[in-house]
C-alpha cells in the first residue's frame, strides 16, 4: 500500500500529480513528496521497522513509491560506529562515524537516493535513465541500473578522479564526459531532460531521488535507540542532504517514534574552494550567492546549490553552524579518520571529518554530547587525493638482516 | 537585435508550447519584459514580486550563469543566445 500522496511545491504550496516532474509552474521551487501522515501513523511502529529488511526499505512506508522495492534491496543500514578514539582525541563525550562508505553497491551514500530513484523510475514506466554526476551518483545508477536492466546515460565533468570513472564504466552504461564542471553537466542535462524520454535521475525523478536521502537519518535515529543526536556534521555540495536528514527527524517526531524531542543541531561542513552554502551561514547574508569550484573535494564542487537555500534555513532553525576546511585539512580530516577509527573515506568524508574537528574546537559543538559525523563515500574512490600524503611502504629484501636494518622494529624478548 | 531564448518545459504552456523564441533586447531586463509583451504571464514566472530573478531561476548567456556577469544588467548582441533553465539538484 502506498502512502505518497502527491508532490508539492516547496515554494507556493501548490499540489501535483506523482510523475516525472520536477518543478513548480509557477515559482520554479523544487517540488517535494507528500504523504498522508494520518496513515502512516496508524499502520506503523518501531515494531514493525525493526522486523523489516535490512535494508534502507525497512522504512518504505516513508519513501515516494507505490509498490514493492524492485532496486536496491541489499543498500542501506550501514553501520554507525561508536567512535571511542577520535571521541578521545578531540575531547568528546560520545562521537559516532554514521559510515556510508561501505553501502552496497557502490560504497556510498548515493546507492540509497538511486535505489529509490529507479524503483520509482520503473513504475512510472521508464526503460531508460540519466544522471548528471560528480562521480558517486554516476557509479550508483550504472550498477543498480545494470542490475535491474536499464538503458544509461551517465554525464559527468571530465576532469573526475579515474576511480569514479572506471566504477562507472565498468558496469557498462554510456558514459559522457562533459568539457565543463558540474554545473555546466547540470545544465546541459536539464536541457537534455525536455527532449528525451528518460527518467533523470536527479531532475525529473528528483523529488524520489532526494527522499531516498532520509534513510540516512532515520537510520542514525534507530541506531541511537530511537533518539536523534544533539550534533550533526553533514558534508554539502547542494545542500539536500541537511535539509533531509532534517526532514528525518522531524518525520519520525512527528509520527512519535522518537524518545524525546528532536533538538538535533545540523552543521554544514563545506570545501575551502566551494563553498557557497557555508559562507552565507558564516556571513548571516540572505543570499547563495554561487562560486565557480575549484578544491579537490569534487564529489562537493557544485557551485550552484539547488537546496542551498533550504539547507541555510535548516542550519538556522536548528541552532546549527557551519565550518569551511583547506585541501589540507581535508587531507588531513581523511588520514585520521583512518588512523583512529579504521574507516578510509573519500574527500567529502575528509571535508566531514575537519569540519567538526573544527566546530568542537570552536566551541559550536558542545563536547558534553552525542555527536554523529555523516561519512557518505569510500577513500578508494578519490585516491589521488592523498595519494602524496600517506607517505611510502619501506622496501626491502627478503632476508631478516634487510628487515631489522631497514625497519628497526622495537627489540622484544621471545618467551622461550 | 534578435536574442533567441530556450524556453524551459513548465513555461512552454506560455509560449504555445514553443521551446525557442526570438525578442529584441539589449540586455536582461529588456529581454523579460520583451516576452512579457509577446508571452503575458511569463514575467511573473521568471521573476517575483519585488521584480527581481526568483532564486530558483538560473539564466544563462551563451551558457554562462549571469550572476557570474551583471546579473539582469547584463548586456545582450544581436546573435546571443540565452537559456532559462531551472535550479535542479544533484550532489549531497
């Protein structure tokens, strides 16, 4: 049974019919699922969650679909590690790393927006799909895609890091490489989009696409025990993401299964060389004004954020803030993340990572707290990135002599 | 001057259903009000209350955003082509 009622506008409030559309005829704002919340109340209950799949479609009864998930089944419920060393090292009482590096398939967050895009793309009756990509989108709608049997159209700037390149064409879409940065690929496919019957993934099925972003949220919010977090640090290049974690807690409030209130502090966690959303919040300025990006955060280089006004009104309204970090600290946010925790991220991780390293020593995020760092993608992907920071193995020869003379390991007594 | 304008899907109700469309202008502010003439309605599509390009609007000259040059001052020749293209997502 289906609870999406319809979509509706972000801006005047108007309704729609559930298609592949978009925006809104009249103000051009982003048009948002709507649910009828009465009967989700009524039918669903922790219970029922906890005994569902696995999977981010335990809580399908939140997402925009109407039938049964038919992509995606394995993606999602990505575990959120207690991170008791870095909580240490930054003096922190209770710190966890929510770890979308390891989603299936694709290791990153993008496989829960895609899973929920090409359900919905097939029941509205597409046989082709289409995204335009910094990388993590591209390589998770080439391999759910292949999976459930669709035709790709994959567009993506041309200067990507080779491993999220390969990780498209490996699952054999077409892949398009566009003389340009993302927001030109964004463009040129909004114009594509008019021509061309297909489902884009991040135009026309974004309304979907966007939702499957909550599942990030709600995820968080089981894993505490039912209970949002008093800090959140959430990587931004459009903004969606903060303003659907939000959205989360607010639903799962709303539908009383939360102990407590949410009274979750979002912050924005952005790129020295993009960072629009970040700069408006630090400057308190009412405007998003865009930047041609230049960092090596690519999976964030998006100049012109479509949610980032949304995102600044959800930074405000939570009490939150935002931190903006160099190429170094990035690099840096990455390697100690590894060293600590064991968990190697990509670049938008690093970003994550600095920033509330940042925000703690500033004092805007109180130490005394529950503290969730969203990590939405895997190191291997952006290895370039650090590939001259992580230093060199020491080479040896296979000989014990080679071995003490070159690592001069510490001397410790064998027990006889 | 012709400036030839792609116009986006939700606005094509407006100009009887036509993706392109030519007006005379010299720079953004004459092109909205130029369509207005040719397309009644459309201005207050493109722009809100106050006049100004809503937020969700992005136009762009020769494929460049106009916010990188002087946003509605902008100037337009004869042969330019300007697109309206809503905001869309993408990204985290």
């Amino acid at each position: 049974m289906s609870f999406l009622k319809c979509l509706k506008s972000k801006g005047s409030g108007r309704e729609y019919p559930k298609e592949a559309i978009y925006v809104c005829e009249y103000d051009f704002s982003p048009l948002e699922a709507d649910y009828d919340y009465d009967a989700i109340r009524k039918a669903l209950t922790r219970e029922k969650i906890e005994k569902g799949p696995r999977s981010l479609w335990r809580y399908r009864a939140l997402l925009p679909v109407d039938g049964e998930p038919t992509v995606g089944l394995y993606s999602g419920f990505t575990p959120l590690v207690r991170a008791k060393r870095l909580a240490a090292e930054w003096g922190v009482r209770e710190l966890y790393i929510k770890d979308d590096s390891v989603c299936h398939p694709t290791w990153s967050f993008k496989d829960r927006v895609v899973a929920v895009a090409l359900t919905r793309a097939r029941e509205l009756g597409f046989t082709t799909v289409a995204c335009a990509s910094t990388g993590n989108l591209a390589n998770a709608v080439s391999a759910h895609g292949a999976k459930a049997g669709f035709e790709r159209y994959i567009f993506i700037p041309h200067d990507l890091e080779r491993g999220k390149v390969l990780g498209s064409l490996v699952y054999n879409p077409h892949v398009i490489a566009v003389e340009g940065n993302y927001d030109d690929v964004n463009r040129l496919c909004s114009e594509i989009v008019a021509k061309y019957h297909w489902g884009f993934v991040n135009v026309n099925l974004r309304p979907y696409y966007s939702e499957g972003s909550k599942t990030i949220g709600f995820e968080i919010a089981e894993q505490l025990g039912w209970k949002a977090p008093d800090h959140m640090v959430v990587p931004a290049a459009s903004g969606s993401l903060i303003t659907k974690i939000w959205k989360a807690f607010k639903e799962f409030e709303k539908l009383e299964l939360l102990n407590g209130r949410v009274t979750t502090k979002i912050h924005c966690a952005q790129p020295e060389g993009c960072s629009p959303i970040a700069t408006a919040i630090l400057n308190k300025s009412e405007h998003v004004l865009p930047v041609k990006p230049k960092t090596i955060a690519k999976s964030l280089a998006i100049g012109n954020p479509a949610d980032g006004y949304y995102a600044k009104d959800v930074i405000h309204d939570s009490g939150g803030s935002a931190a903006i970090v160099s190429d170094d600290e990035i690099r840096e946010g990455i390697k100690t993340l590894a060293r600590m925790e064991g968990i190697f991220t990509e670049t938008a991780g690093g970003v994550t990572v600095a920033s509330a390293q940042k925000l703690i020593r500033q004092g805007a995020i109180d130490p005394d707290s529950v503290i969730v760092l969203a990590i939405t993608g895997n190191g291997l992907k952006t290895q370039e990135a650090i590939q001259t920071a992580v230093g060199e193995p020491v080479f040896i020869e296979p000989s014990l002599k080679s071995f003490e003379e070159k690592v001069r390991p510490p001397k410790t007594v064998m027990k006889a | 001057m012709a400036i030839k304008i792609r116009i986006p899907t939700p606005l094509q109700k407006l100009t009887g259903d036509k993706a392109e469309v030519a007006v005379q202008a010299r720079n953004v502010n004459e092109m909205i009000e130029a369509l207005e003439k040719s397309y009644p309605g459309i201005k207050s599509r493109i722009c809100d209350e106050t006049g100004k390009i809503r937020r969700f609007v992005n136009i762009y000259l020769n494929e460049e955003d106009i916010r990188f040059l002087s946003q509605e001052k902008t100037g337009l020749k004869d042969g330019d082509e300007v697109s309206i293209v809503p905001a869309i997502a993408g990204g985290l």
